[in-house]
C-alpha cells in the first residue's frame, strides 16, 4: 500500500501516513482538521453539503495526512465521512480517457492527429476534427450535456443506461438539431464521449474494460471504480451521498427563466446512472486514489515521454491557440484533459475541478514543493457559490514548506 506507519487519531477524523523519513508535524495536523471544519461550518448552509474529504501528500512515498469533516448524508443518523468513504470524480477522470488514448498512440494503434473521420465516419460534419482537438478542447464541437435533451433525462429517466452514441447524436447538428458552434477553446463533454468512441472502435472492447485495464489496475487504485451506467451496491454503500442545487440555466437555454433543471434540483443522484458521463467524466474514487492516480500522471508513469510531452502541451483558455505556459496576460491554460492557471497567490499551479450532478472532487498539484492536495464534497451547489478552491488554499498555508 504505502511505506510507512498508519496511526489514527481517536475522535478526530484522521489518518496520519507517515514515512520513517519525515513525518507531519503533529500541530499540523490538528490544524488541518481544524480548517476543514471551519470550511464546512461556513459552507455548508450556502453550497448544501453535509461533509468534506482531504488528502495532503508530501511526496509520493509519504507521508501525508488525510481528513475528514461532517456526514455523507443529509439523514440525522448518516455515517461520518471518512476513508471509505467515495465520491463521484466528475470530470478530473477525463484523465483516464487521455491515459487511454496516449497508451493507444504508444502502442501504434491510432494517433492523436489522427481525423475523427477516419475512426468515426458517421460523423461527416466532425470529419476533420483530430483527437488532440478533442482532448484539449479546441474542436468547435458542442456541449450535449448542456442540451435541454439532457435536462429532460435526468429528470424523467435518470436510471437509463445511455450510449455513448446517444450522447454524441444529442451534440450533432441536424435539420432540428443546431446548437451554437464556439471557436477557440469551448469546455464540452462532447469531445470525451467521441474519444471514448474512437478507443472502442479501435480496441474493440468496452471503454468500460479499457480504464479498468490501463488505469485502475495497472496503479493499484483499489478505492477507483467506473462502470457506464449504474455502480454495484458495494460500491453505493460507500458512496456519499450527492445533492444535485444548481438552478443556474443551460448553456443552450434560450431567454431563460425556469432552468430546464428546475426539476432535479434538491435531488440526491447517489443512486442514479452516470451513463450521461461515461468517458466524460464517469469514475467513482476517494481522495487518497485520486492523488496515487494524479501522481502517477504527474511523475511520468502513465505513458512514455513521447506521450507524456503530448499530455501536458497547453492551449490558451482565452484563444484556444497553442501557449508555452501560462502567464499574467493570459493566466488559464488546458491540456489533455489537465489546467493549469494561476490560481490567485498559489501562482500558477496544474489543478482540475471535476463536477457531476451532486459531487465535486478537486485537487492541486504544487510541483516544486512535490506537494498536492485533494478535497472532495457532494453537491453541484447553487451557481456562483462554489469555494472549493477556499479549502484548498486554507490547508496550502498550513502545509507549505
């Protein structure tokens, strides 16, 4: 599992991993805990969670502290959070798509400048659009789960297992169907749920059995799960339980009053199928998982350096055009399926907030201190009260070195 001595602290919901090198300081921790209680007293009447989730980790052989505040449920009696405890990942598993496609490329069975057309024929208006356009965000396609057809299914279906294909026809233009095009970068899931597509095509397999053969298993993430639609009862027992409060209305809502979400909003979606995100955005992990996974990332030990130089070549958020870095001119950049912005006093970090309808899972790696920090919670709160990001900065002050 990890080098090093597991002690835990009675009462105070957290684990101390500490290496025989170094160890946290013991005031550290307390601090710790201390900030993510604050954070939760502060933020739960405004983003509607019940609890919080930390992982700090001080290089990738430890130690690291781990934390945890409040319950996973809006229930009187509902369980503490604590390490068994899992969220949906939301979109920071876009980086097992990439890992897939990248670990494809290695292997000489597609290329990341490869046309969509070549791999997707049934999509003649996408035809010219390469893979790399796709994983950075760049391809003009747009968004299907900012579609009221979406909105519609989670409100009257949200078990359907749905396809990948239906997700990609919910974004393509038709005779009834014409959705705003962007130019430039353009976050849209879209452009995953056609990576996930090309890695079936080209595999033959199940993007399904494709993570769990070249993500989740190869890096021991035993807390990391993805299925296409819904999760084993195992795996929902540990799920926390995930508050779906955004009224905020669709990117292609048009003279919007009402969000078409209107009607999901209060909902809890532990039970429900994540098929709307699949390759887009579909995992299920705990804190301590998504920071051995992003680490492995980081450190080189995904793909090959080759692939490894593709991963992290950034686009400009502002232009979509290709940048060196980011700056104060032009402080957001995205990779395959990675961000990196300056993110206020922390400077210029590698960091990436996943949402799902009732979960977020957000972490930030501070590469020159081999520092990252994790926190997850379980709501999509009401649009513009998002502080994620507060916790994050509150433990950065504790644990910089």
């Amino acid at each position: 599992m990890r080098n090093g001595v597991i002690a835990v602290l009675a009462g105070a919901g957290m684990a101390v991993f500490a290496a025989t090198a170094f160890a946290a300081e013991p005031s550290e921790v307390g601090k710790v805990q201390a900030a993510l209680d604050a954070w939760l007293a502060a933020r739960a009447p405004v983003e509607k969670v019940t609890g919080i989730a930390a992982y700090i980790s001080f290089g990738a052989s430890g130690p690291a502290i781990e934390a945890f505040a409040g319950k996973v449920g809006r229930d009187p009696d509902s369980r503490s959070v604590d390490q068994d405890t899992l969220y949906q990942m939301g979109s920071t598993s876009k980086s097992f798509t990439v890992a897939v496609i990248l670990q494809l490329e290695a292997a000489g069975k597609l290329s990341i400048d490869d046309p969509l057309g070549k791999w997707l024929p049934e999509y003649p208006a996408w035809k010219d659009v390469t893979i790399r356009r796709l994983l950075n965000m760049t391809s003009d396609i747009p968004n299907y789960s900012e579609t009221e057809w979406m909105s519609q299914a989670w409100e009257k279906d949200p078990m359907k297992a749905l396809t990948l294909k239906e997700l990609a026809d919910a974004a393509y233009p038709s005779a009834t169907n014409q959705l705003p095009v962007s130019k430039g970068y353009h976050y849209s899931n879209t452009n995953y749920v056609l990576a996930g597509m090309i890695a079936e095509k080209v595999t033959g397999k199940s993007f399904r059995d494709l993570v769990h053969a070249m993500v989740i298993e190869p890096h021991g993430l035993t807390s990391t799960f993805y299925e296409a639609s819904t999760y084993p009862e195992p795996v929902i027992k540990r799920l926390s339980h995930g508050y779906f409060e955004n009224e905020a209305c669709a990117e292609y809502q048009p003279k919007c009053k009402e969000s078409w979400n209107a009607p999901t909003i209060g909902r809890d979606m532990r039970t429900f199928s994540t098929s709307w995100m699949q390759s887009a955005g579909g995992a299920v992990s705990n804190a301590r998982d998504v920071d051995r996974w992003m680490r492995a990332v980081f450190g080189g030990k995904v793909v090959p350096a080759k692939q490894q130089k593709e991963w992290t070549e950034l686009v400009s958020m502002k232009t979509g055009e290709p940048i060196a870095a980011v700056s104060a001119d032009d402080p957001g950049g995205f990779a395959l399926g990675l961000g990196d912005k300056i993110l206020g006093p922390l400077g210029a970090q590698w960091f990436y907030e996943g949402e799902s309808l009732g979960y977020r899972t957000l972490y930030v790696w501070f590469a020159d201190q081999d520092l990252m920090i994790t926190v997850q919670t379980n709501s999509q709160p009401p649009d513009g009260t998002d502080k994620l990001h507060e916790a994050i900065g509150a433990l950065y002050e504790i644990v910089k070195r």
